[in-house]
C-alpha cells in the first residue's frame, strides 16, 4: 500500500473515531442531564413540587386519558414546530399504550409567528370536544398549511373543518370569547417561562422534565413505581 494511501485511510479513521467520539460524548452529556434533572426535582420539597405542578396543570388545558391517572405527561407544544409534529404520533398512543395508568397534559405555546392563530383554532374546537381531532388533523395536514415558515389562514381553517369541528360555531365563539382565549396562551407562555421553558416539545413527567427520548423509560419508570402488583 502506497504511502499516499494509508494516509487517506489513517485520516478517515481518525475522523471517523472523532465523530464516535462525540456522539458517546453527547450521549453521556443527555445521560447526565437526565439525571441531574431527576435528582435535582427529588431533591425538592412537596411545597416546591406542588408549585411546579401547578404550573404545568392549568384547568383551560386538554387531557387525554384518565384524568385521575397517577402518572402525568406533560407536553409544551407549538403547532408550527416540526418537531413537535413529528413526536405527536408517538405522544398520541401514549394513553392507549398505558390504558388508565397515565394521563397526558397538552400546553400550547405560540413561539412561531402565525401559530396562535393555530392555538386559538384549537380552543375552538376544545369548546366543541373535538381538540384531538384538530390536533391530530394540523400534525398531518402540517406541511399544507404551514409553508415557508408562513401560516395560510385559509387552508387552516379548512384543516378544521376537516377535523368535523363545526366552523361556523368556530367563528362564532372565536368572536366572543378571543380575549379568553388569549388570555389562555398568554397564561401559558407565562408558565413555561417560570418553568425554564425555551422550546419545543419540552417534556414533564409528574413533574419532572425529560428529554424527548427518555420520556418512554421515564413514563414506565413512573408506572412501576406507583403501581405496584397486587400481592
């Protein structure tokens, strides 16, 4: 092997080593964020965790599954957030998946320019009990009416009506009650702010925040620690 070769090789080696390296060094990092973070909440006191679940559990906001269920997901979302689109299908099973043992909390925040006209869309159709429907119709329907970091109020709304939320009752209730609802996002931005929130998802489990692919682990971690087997 000619000299010229072998360094070609030792380089892409070396390169690629760097690279493993940094992705085992990413890795530790989230590890150990993850851990921090659960010792950091353990570590407060029931007034202190009360306060932060007061904040992350506001009545204005949608649950799906069992309200009274013992372990809480908590998910901070932005309609014009692609992750958040691309996580919502994994999010959405979450109550399925865990029957009666776990309850997820949806907060919208309004960080894209466009995306409260999104929110209030969604209030709307809360009022009319059909909230997971528009969810579900504005993730899968994201790349129509979301387009070069723009919202087409048009198309947004014909999202809706697709949802089967009644637009005509979503106009009329959006006239009267816009202040309302503005005051719901604004309430929840205030939150998230308190919560040290700067992006979306950001994720809580009974009161503790989790990055997006430790929330599986987390959840089930939850449920074998509070649900114990009936002996």
């Amino acid at each position: 092997m000619s000299s010229k070769k072998r360094k070609k090789i030792d380089a892409k080696l070396i390169i690629s080593l760097s690279l493993l390296a940094l992705l085992i060094l990413f890795a530790a990092s989230a590890y150990l964020y993850n851990s921090y973070k659960k010792t950091e909440f353990s570590n407060k006191t029931q007034d202190e965790k009360a306060q932060i679940e007061a904040l992350l559990v506001r009545e204005h906001a949608y649950i799906a599954g069992n309200k009274d269920a013992k372990v809480t997901v908590v998910e901070f979302f932005d309609p014009a957030c692609s992750a958040c689109v691309r996580i919502s299908p994994v999010v959405a099973r979450i109550p399925e998946k865990y029957l009666d043992q776990v309850r997820v909390v949806y907060r919208s925040l309004g960080y894209h320019k466009g995306s409260d006209m999104i929110l209030s869309l969604l209030e709307a159709a809360k009022e009319q009990g059909k909230f997971k429907e528009a969810f579900a119709a504005f993730n899968l329907r994201f790349p129509r009416w979301f387009i070069n970091n723009q919202v087409n109020d048009f198309v947004a709304w014909g999202v809706l009506e697709q949802s089967g939320t009644d637009v005509k009752a979503a106009k009329e209730f959006l006239d009267s009650n816009q202040d309302k609802v503005n005051e719901i996002l604004r309430q929840n931005m205030e939150d998230a702010e308190n919560l040290g929130i700067t992006s979306t998802p950001t994720f809580f489990v009974n009161g503790m925040q989790v990055e997006q692919k430790e929330l599986i682990d987390t959840i089930e971690s939850e449920i074998a620690k509070i649900y114990k087997e009936k002996e």
